[in-house]
C-alpha cells in the first residue's frame, strides 16, 4: 500500500528554486533567424527565462571585431556593433537578458588557427592583449550607452570550458588563468557592479581546475564575483550515423561532482558562499542525442531541478531551442538535439518539466525524492514525477476544510505530450507539412485531468516516466439555475 503523506500547513522546508534564471542558446548570431525567435517566444510565453546564454560574442558571425592599417602603417582595431545591437534588441523585447559569456577569439585577433564547431569559432589565446582588453571594454561601453544602468545586472563569464583543449587550445591552464585576469580587470574598469566569474568548467579534471584558479584569484587579489561551471549527467557516448547513444548516471552520482565544487569554494575563506552557477547543463553533453527529445529525459530533468538549488545559485538549461548548429544544420525536426522547443516550434516533454516547475510559487511545505509541494493563497501547488517504467502512485492527506476541493493535473508521458512518437508513427518525416507540424504541436500539449474530491485525501497515478503538475484548491460551486450535472453524466 501506498504511504500516505500528511502535510502540514504551516510546515516550511528548504526549496531553493531557480528553474527560470538562465537557458541557453547556441551562438549568438542564431538570434538573427526568424525560427529561433519563434521558438525563444514561445520559451518565454510559458516559462520565461531571465537571462540568456550563448557561445560565439566575439566570433565571426557577430561580426564585431575588425582590423584595418591607418596611413601611417599602423594596424588598428575598431568595432562593428550592427548585429550586436539586433540581438539584443530581440532578447529585450521577449523579456530576456544575456548572460555575456566573452569568447571566442576574433579570427583577425587569434595567435592560432585552431577552431570548434561546424562555425569554426576560434578557441586561442589573443595576440595581442591589449586588444583584447580593448575590444572587451569597448563592447562593455556600447552595451552602456544603448541600454543604460541595466546592463550591470547582467552577469559575465569568460569563456566557455577551458579545461577541454578543443575549447581551449591546448587546455593551457597558465594561458586561461591570464585571459582571465586581464578580462576581469578590464570589465571592472569599465565599472565595477558588473559580475564577473569564471572558471567555465565543465567535468574534466575540474576539481583540478577548480582549486588552482580559486587559489590564482587569491595569490592575484581577484575579488571574484562568483563561479561557473556546467554539469552533465551521461557516460561516454555510441555513436550510429548521425546520433549519439549513452546510459544516464544515477542523479545522486552526478550531483556529488556540485557537491564536491561547492566544498572546494567554501575551502577559501575569501570565496566561502560565493554564488556558482551552473551556466550548462542538460543530460548528454552532444546535440545528437534522441534521449533529449523523449519523456524519459523530462522525468530525470525534474529530479534535477528538485535539488539543484541546494548546491548552485542557478542552473542554466542547454539550451531552449533546436536552431543550434556545432555539428551543422541538423537534419530532422527531431534529431536529439538540445532544445526544450524542436524545429516547427514544438515543445518536447522537457519543456514542460521546466514549465511545471516556474508554477511552483508560494511556501514549500513538502518535498521527497518525486515531489515537491507548495501552499499557496488558494490552496495548492505541485510537481510530481516518476523516472521508472513502471506506474506509481502518490498519496497526499491535505488538512480537513468544510468544503470541496478542485484537482486538476497536467501529465506528460509516453502517451500524451510526446510528440516525439507521433513523429515516429508518421514516418519520421524530414520536412513537416503544415498539417504535421500542427499536429506534432497538439501533440506536445500535456494530458488535463480533473475531479472535484469531497475529502482531502488525493492519489495521484504517475505513468512510467511521467512529469505531472497538479493544483488542489477548496471551491464553493456556484451553480446556474437548471443546470444539472447528474442529468448530463458529469456526476
């Protein structure tokens, strides 16, 4: 038999949620295509995300960074703020901020040719960093005088995973720790509310990585603002024509590697509680992985976000959408990538993970390893999941009231809100006619169940891998003359 679960109303428990502060995205000049912002304004329509983070500031395709030879021989910077301007532009008027992450290289800038991703971004060091100060500062004083006093409050990174020689020519620790330095001195300059933090690190060697920066910001005297890394939670990959196979971690495995970075921080006397933020994060760690697009992924995600904020001042989801190209234009609209909406618009399962748990506002009064309970004005709040192949049940004793209560549940499982198998059954097209993307979009919608309940005692069915989000209020019905509920089978 099922345990009961009593809860208490004026029970307070420690639920730290942050589901909503960062996502995020592929390179910046993505920004500039009509699908990523339908799909961004669609993220932001129904979960709405704070900030924003991306790769490729300084790349190519932003276009920022130029060099031409003055009259008197001399080679000299300037900067190009045109496409700059338009994504912000757009990232504003759906309500979101970036999370500036200040890479990669400029190619007429880089000491080296070595490049990552179908888009070739450059991963060396400056030639000249002077110039590199320069052009950080410059672009710093831009984003100023476009968009006023906001712009402190949007955070920085430098960099995106050094301790990986293909995001950092040859993961040269030395070369990294002075990018930082003369980054950071150079944001500050500009002025110093601006946030910065570093290291970037993703979970090769990091708690390496992690002690000797934290001890290189102490023996240099940076007041470090806060630390990044990201987090992932799948084994090496079996790769088969264009996807990527692996097993996922059990979740306590791969949450110790937080745990173990927040003991190192609070190691240091002068770094003890500074905020980390984890500015990736997803299950497999390649945009080729059809465990993104399935209901399995969405159950294991909701584990996730249920315990991230004990570790982590945020957790930065990649990304929001499928318009995302580090192994080129992907071929399907369903290819395992990344996204929380895939091409055509269509959210995946995991969207509405992330969805349910933005709902979760009030007071936290329950929470175990499949659920998390708030109170709320109106009565209450929650998520509930199940990351098993078999069906679970949850049962929940709520204080007595005299009246009646209204339950009504959203369910994503393997039969509803999977339009991953709708897709399937179809054929797995490659193109979608409008008349499939509009079905794939019905299909993504989560199930609505509902009952009036005469008793405060609720069960809840969890179908295998299924993410549900509930609401239980007391209602007084208010009933139309003639209307009978009996005489139509309602009751």
């Amino acid at each position: 038999m099922e345990k009961i679960i009593n809860i208490q109303d004026e029970q307070t428990i420690s639920f730290r949620n942050q589901v909503d502060f960062c996502v995020g995205t592929g390179r910046m000049d993505l920004a500039l295509q009509e699908e990523y912002l339908k799909q961004l304004a669609l993220v932001q329509a129904e979960i709405g995300f704070r900030y924003i983070r991306g790769h490729g500031l300084f790349s190519e395709g932003m276009a920022i960074y130029h060099e031409y030879v003055n009259e008197q021989g001399e080679t000299v910077p300037e900067y190009n703020f045109t496409y700059l301007d338009r994504v912000m532009d757009a990232y504003l008027k759906l309500n979101i901020r970036p999370f500036l992450e200040l890479g990669f290289m400029p190619k007429q800038l880089a000491s080296g040719s070595q490049t990552v991703f179908y888009w070739q971004g450059n991963v060396t060091p400056p030639k000249d960093y002077r110039n590199w100060q320069k052009l950080v500062t410059a672009t710093l004083q831009h984003l100023i005088q476009r968009y006023g006093q906001e712009v402190f409050t949007w955070p920085i990174e430098v960099w995106n995973e050094p301790n990986l020689a293909g995001f950092w020519q040859e993961a040269d620790m030395a070369e990294y720790f002075k990018l930082f330095s003369v980054t950071f001195k150079a944001v500050k300059e500009v002025d110093p509310r601006f946030q910065v933090g570093g290291p970037a690190i993703c979970g090769v060697d990091d708690e390496r990585w992690l002690r000797e920066f934290l001890q290189y910001c102490q023996q240099q005297g940076i007041a470090l603002d806060a630390v990044t890394r990201h987090f992932y939670t799948v084994s090496a990959p079996e790769t088969c024509g264009h996807y990527s196979y692996m097993a996922l971690r059990a979740p306590e495995e791969s949450l110790q590697e937080l745990t173990t970075s927040r003991k190192i921080i609070d190691s240091f006397p002068a770094f003890r509680g500074l905020p980390m933020h984890i500015t990736e994060f997803n299950t497999s760690y390649r945009p080729d992985t059809p465990l993104h697009d399935t209901v399995k992924n969405a159950a294991y995600i909701a584990q996730l976000l249920a315990v991230l904020g004990q570790t982590s001042a945020s957790y930065s989801y990649w990304t929001f959408g499928d318009v995302f190209e580090e192994q080129g234009v992907p071929f399907t609209p369903f290819h395992g990538g990344f996204g929380l909406v895939a091409n055509g618009n269509i959210p995946k399962p995991t969207f509405w993970t992330f969805a349910f748990f933005k709902r979760l506002q009030g007071k936290a009064i329950y929470q175990d390893e499949t659920c998390v309970l708030v109170k709320t004005d109106t009565g209450y709040r929650g998520v509930a999941w199940n990351y098993s192949p078999t069906e679970r049940t949850k049962c929940f004793s709520i204080p007595e009231s005299s009246q009646e209560y209204s339950f009504v549940a959203e369910i994503v499982d393997e039969k509803s809100g999977n339009p991953l198998k709708v897709w399937h059954d179809l054929g797995q097209p490659r193109s979608l006619t409008p008349g499939q993307q509009k079905l794939l979009q019905l299909a993504a919608q989560p199930r609505v169940e509902s009952q009036r309940l005469q008793s405060a005692m609720l069960t809840i069915a969890l179908p295998p891998y299924g993410v549900c989000y509930f609401e239980l209020k007391a209602i007084a019905t208010q009933p139309d003359r003639g209307f009978d509920a009996e005489k139509i089978g309602l009751v």
